[in-house]
C-alpha cells in the first residue's frame, strides 16, 4: 500500500493517490467515494464535490473496473437517479484513505524540509492519461506465439477473459508471463454493440446489460455492464443505437477484434 501527496510546488502538481496492490485511484475519486458513502447516491455525491453527474459515473465505472472488485453497488431507477452504495471492499478502501490522512501531512512536512524543485519537471513528464475509454485491468492467463504474433488471454472480473494480438517483439518488450498483472486499453469506437450473440470473427464478444445510453446530435455513448463486474463503453451512430432500439436495462453484447486490444503493464 502507498500513497502519493497533492502539493503545489509552483505550476507543479504532485499527484495524489492511493495504491493498493497493482491498482491505483486518485484523490478525486476516493472524494467521490466518500460522498457516494455519505450521500447514498451517485449523483448526489457527484453534486457534493463539484462533478457533473456523468463524470461520476465515469469515475464508478472506472473504479469498478481497475479495483479487480465491485467498490460501488448502484441501484437504478427513481426521479434522483437511483440510490449507491459502496461495496464492503470499498467501505474498506475509504477507510484505508482515511487512516492515512495524518500520513499525508507528515509527508508534506518531509516536502517542505527537502528542495526538490529541479527534479518536479522531469517527474511530470513520467505522468500519462490515455485515450482509450476502456482500461480494464486482469491477469494473463495464457500466452501463445506464432511467426509473427502472439496470442495473449487475459482474465478480468469474473469469468470474462479478452483475447489481444500483440507482436512478438511487444510481448518479450513487455516481459510477458503467465500470472502476470495486465491492462487491456480498448477505444471506445473500437467496441461493437449487438442486441444479442451473434457468429462473428471478433474474437472478444462479451455480454451483459445495457447500463446506460448517452445520446448526442450524431453518436451515442453506450455503456454495457457485464456479468463479471467490467463495464465497457461504446461509441455508435445515432442511427445506430436507434435501430438496435437500446434502452438501459436491456441485454447486449460488445464485439471487439482482438488485434484492436492494447496491452500495457506496470514498468
């Protein structure tokens, strides 16, 4: 378990965020936690410290997917948007943030008793958001290599698994091993959405529940929640999502090519 500080050190921000085992969340988000414990509901909590109602879900549906566990239990419905609750491993997590509150202050006792300015910039740099709408973290549960490419089974919640074909020249860049913790990064316009299982060659076809449906003047976000805990959002034609006729609650299905999977570990 570690904890990262947010300080101000001229225009630079360390970061602050817990760790637990391989998986990370930022401070905005255990805020979103606490006020999901404390509010009783996702967009009350996202009301509470300043977060459009969608970005907290965003944030759930993240924090859902990279904890390896449910940490928010949602319930929809309701002129409020539905109620939440935090899962016990989330209740866990909170207090886990809380009892290293008072460490945090000491560390930034440590910060201001060292200058380490001249270094802030080149630490920065080391800091990188992705893209990709979809990180689910898993574990690799097999590895199979051709002439060319190599075939990488990831676990993730559940009993889902993603299927990546990544180079041979990435995997042995990457150390690759069985057992091994990994992050599939999937763009969002790379995921399929289907009412129902279909034969297809996608190698990916994960099913679950219609979670929610976002629609805009030309697309439409679509957010499928699957059996194992992951959510996977899509990216469709407006056209698209209303002559599949999807509606939250509703059975889907998102196809994604498994050479369009990137793999990532931790260095």
């Amino acid at each position: 378990m570690s904890i990262y500080s947010e300080k101000h050190i001229g225009d630079f921000v360390v970061p602050l965020a817990l760790r637990l085992g391989e998986q990370e969340i930022s401070h905005r988000r255990l805020k979103l936690l606490e006020a999901v414990q404390a509010e009783g509901s996702i967009s009350a909590a996202a009301k509470a410290i300043g977060m459009t109602y969608k970005a907290a879900w965003d944030a759930v549906d993240a924090i859902n997917n990279l904890a390896g566990v449910p940490i928010v239990v949602a319930q929809h419905g309701g002129a409020g948007g539905g109620g939440a609750a935090l899962s016990p491993a989330g209740i866990q997590l909170v207090s886990s943030f809380k009892r290293l509150g008072h460490m945090q202050t000491q560390l930034m006792a440590l910060f201001d008793q060292h200058d380490i300015s001249g270094d802030l910039n080149v630490i920065r740099s080391l800091f990188m958001k992705t893209s990709a709408r979809n990180t689910l973290s898993g574990t690799i549960k097999s590895i199979q290599r051709g002439a060319v490419n190599a075939e990488v089974v990831l676990g993730i919640q559940g009993n889902d698994e993603l299927v990546a074909i990544i180079t041979n020249g990435s995997a042995d860049s990457m150390n690759l091993t069985v057992g091994q913790a990994a992050y599939a990064l999937i763009k969002s316009s790379f995921v399929v959405v289907t009412t129902e299982k279909v034969k297809t060659s996608a190698r990916n076809q994960l099913c679950g529940t219609i979670e929610r449906v976002t629609e805009g003047a030309v697309n439409s976000e679509v957010v499928i929640a699957l059996a194992g805990g992951n959510t996977l959002t899509a990216i469709i034609t407006e056209g698209g999502a209303e002559s599949l006729g999807l509606k939250a609650g509703e059975p889907a299905c998102a196809l994604i090519k498994a050479s369009l999977i990137i793999l990532g570990v931790d260095s």
